[in-house]
C-alpha cells in the first residue's frame, strides 16, 4: 500500500510540475490566447494540490475477508451501476462537441447538463433545468464578461 501511495505522489508532483510549465507557455499566448488554458492548468494544479494531500491523511477502508486492507472506492458495487450509462454519456458528449461548433455552446450545453443529469438517475426536472441556467448565467459571466474570452458561436448562440 505504501509503494502505491508514493507513485500516486510521484505522478501528482510531476503532473503539477508539467502543468506550471504548460502555463508558463501560455502566457506567451498572442491576443489573449493563454487566459482560458492558464485557467484550466490551474484548476489541474489545485485538484492535484489536493489530491497530493489527501495521499497523506487519506484512511484505508475497512480490512477485507482475507485480512488486508481495501481502499474506500473498493467498497462501492459497481455491479449496479449499468453498464449502458457510461457508454451513453460518452455518445452524449461526443455529439455535444460535434454539436457545440454548429447550433452554439449555451444551447447545447444546457441541453446537456439537463440531459446527462437525467442520464445519470436525476428525476427533479425543475432542479435540472435551473442548475443548467445558473451554469450558463455564470459561464457567461465568468468567461464571456470577466476573462473576454468566447465560446463556439452556432446558428443559435
């Protein structure tokens, strides 16, 4: 259990090292180019940051019959989940790129999330469809308004 927590270590650091380089180059990036993957590098950089520390104060789970220790994700069935789900939200992700370029990003985002929520066993549409909104309101916000960054421009948005 040791020798996999310091690989995990080990690809962590180097994954943040390689990502400080990478934003180092881009922000050499003409017109603006390196605000959207500066943002994304850094985003890598705190989840593996965290990540990194869990390693050190993460809890095994509870020992399995043969005495050893399991990990906590050893203890979720994967056996309900159904095996057409992951496949179907690859499929929906897939058209929603390709999609993406030719109606626009907020329309086929927010039929997205409502989409892949559904998927995945959410039932409350109202809960759906607002959380798609605000999504869109503060990606607008966030992107469009404050980096002055844009997403793909379709026949809709």
């Amino acid at each position: 259990m040791e020798l996999k927590k310091t690989v995990d270590r080990a690809i962590l650091v180097l994954l943040i090292a390689f990502s400080l380089y990478l934003c180092y180059l881009a922000k050499d990036f003409p017109n603006r180019g390196g605000i959207f993957p500066i943002f994304s590098l850094t985003c890598i950089i705190l989840l593996a940051g965290f990540n990194l520390v869990y390693t050190f104060v993460r809890r095994d789970g509870p020992p399995s019959e043969d005495g050893r220790k399991t990990s906590l994700l050893a203890a979720i069935d994967f056996k309900k989940i159904s095996r057409n789900k992951p496949f179907l939200l690859f499929l929906l992700t897939v058209v929603q790129v390709y999609a993406m370029t030719r109606i626009g990003f907020y329309v086929t985002t927010t039929i997205f999330i409502v989409a892949a929520g559904y998927l995945i066993g959410l039932r409350r549409h109202r809960l759906l469809i607002m959380t798609s909104v605000i999504m869109m309101a503060s990606f607008y916000l966030f992107f469009e308004l404050a980096l002055k960054s844009e997403f793909p421009r379709g026949i809709l948005f």
